[in-house]
C-alpha cells in the first residue's frame, strides 16, 4: 500500500502499519526535526524495524535525506531496502567507485618505489552521477552513502553549466548540440556506443547519459528544429 502525506513529495511503500515502539519514535523524531533539533539517535537492536522508522520520518518531513553507513555492505542493504520503501521516488546510492586503489610507495629497504595504480567500477562511477543528476533536480531524493561523501567532488554551479537544454519545437542547430556534448566531454563514437558517448546518423543525434545504465535520448531534427525527444533502450 502506497501511502502520501501532506507537503511530501514521497510515497511510502507501507507493507505494514508501524507496531510497537516505532509509532511513538517516529512522532518524536518528526517532532525534533520541526523543532530544528541537529541531533537525535534511534536505538534499537538488530531487526527491530530501525529503517522502516528511518523511512517513515523521511515521508513524512518531506525533506531530502542522506543515509551515511560506515560500509559499502551496509550502504548496499540500506540501498535495497529505501527503493523497496520508496518504489517511485529518487533513491540512489554513492559510495567509492575503487574496486582497487594502491597509493604510491617507497620501500627504503629495497629502494623501491611502487606507482600509484586503481581499478574504477563503470558501474558504480554511473550510480554515483545518477545521485548527483538527483540532488540537483528532484526534490524526492535520498541518497544512501557511505562516508566518502564527506569528499567534495565539485562546485554545484559548474554542474549547472554542464547542462544540455532541449525542448521540441526549439529551434537548435545540429552543430551546436554536437559543439556543447563535446564540451561535456562526451566522445562521438558511430560504433561502439556506451555511457558518456553520442552518435550521429542524418538528422538524428543518439546521446547516451553518463548517469544512465538502460536508457539514452534520440534528438530528432528537421533542419535546425527539434523535432522529436525520445527515450529508447540503446
């Protein structure tokens, strides 16, 4: 059961009505959060439902939220379980993209020093746009993180200003749309086409999101006019 509240741009999947202590900490920690209280602490052991409480204050403030765990196991099961509470909102998931990072190193006793080397999981990189591409434009959005979100990773405003606007009917030049993907450093490849790429066929230019695993965009022109935005899975 699909469950709205006032002012909330969230809908809480409820299986089940809140039972036992839950009803009584989730009215406290709404009420603290409208009191402006920095700091409240859930207790509770483990499987006593501290995420489904966690979700129903997230429902019902209305805010945007951050969940930081202290893993990427944990970031994982709270991921699973926040898209299975909000099947229709923003929930995304941030956390390292590193499958393997060694820092460079010098080994005086053998004179030896060892290159900085790393392994970045596409997937991950996507999922981690995919949160970014949310906080700057849905108000239903709930990140699960871990703590390598306390690293910046730019300023807002430049984001911004690496944004393609579009709109049909607009009239648009081909070459302009082909100029400002380039200077999104998306690459054209006709080919193999993947994330973070486009390609051009006649009056039709196929962009594929970075952010995105199963959809791209086909722009459709008439001369300089676009005619047609379309979603397709590449």
């Amino acid at each position: 059961m699909l469950l709205t509240f006032p002012d909330s741009p969230f809908q809480l999947n409820q299986p089940f009505p809140p039972a036992g202590d839950q009803p009584a900490a989730i009215e406290q920690l709404v009420e603290g959060l409208s009191d402006g209280l920095s700091y409240q602490t859930l207790l509770g052991v483990t499987g006593s439902g501290k995420t489904y409480t966690m979700a129903n204050v997230i429902a019902r403030t209305g805010r945007p939220a951050i969940i930081m765990a202290h893993n990427k196991t944990l970031a994982a099961q709270l991921y699973s379980e926040m898209r299975e509470f909000f099947p229709h909102n923003a929930v995304e998931y941030f956390v390292s993209y590193y499958d393997y990072y060694q820092p460079e190193a010098y080994v005086p006793s053998r004179d030896l020093f060892i290159e900085k080397d790393s392994s970045i999981n596409e997937h991950i990189e996507q999922m981690r746009l995919s949160a970014t591409k949310s906080i700057l434009e849905r108000p239903d959005c709930i990140i699960v993180a871990t703590v390598s979100a306390i690293y910046g990773i730019g300023d807002p405003s430049d984001y911004h200003q690496m944004i393609l606007h579009l709109k049909e009917g607009e009239t648009t030049p081909q070459r302009d749309i082909i100029s400002r993907l380039t200077t999104m450093q998306y690459s054209r490849n006709d080919l193999d086409f993947g994330r973070g790429t486009f390609r051009v066929r006649g009056d039709v230019i196929d962009i594929y999101p970075a952010e995105s695993s199963d959809t791209a965009l086909r722009v459709s022109l008439f001369d300089d006019e676009v005619e047609t935005l379309t979603l397709f899975d590449p």
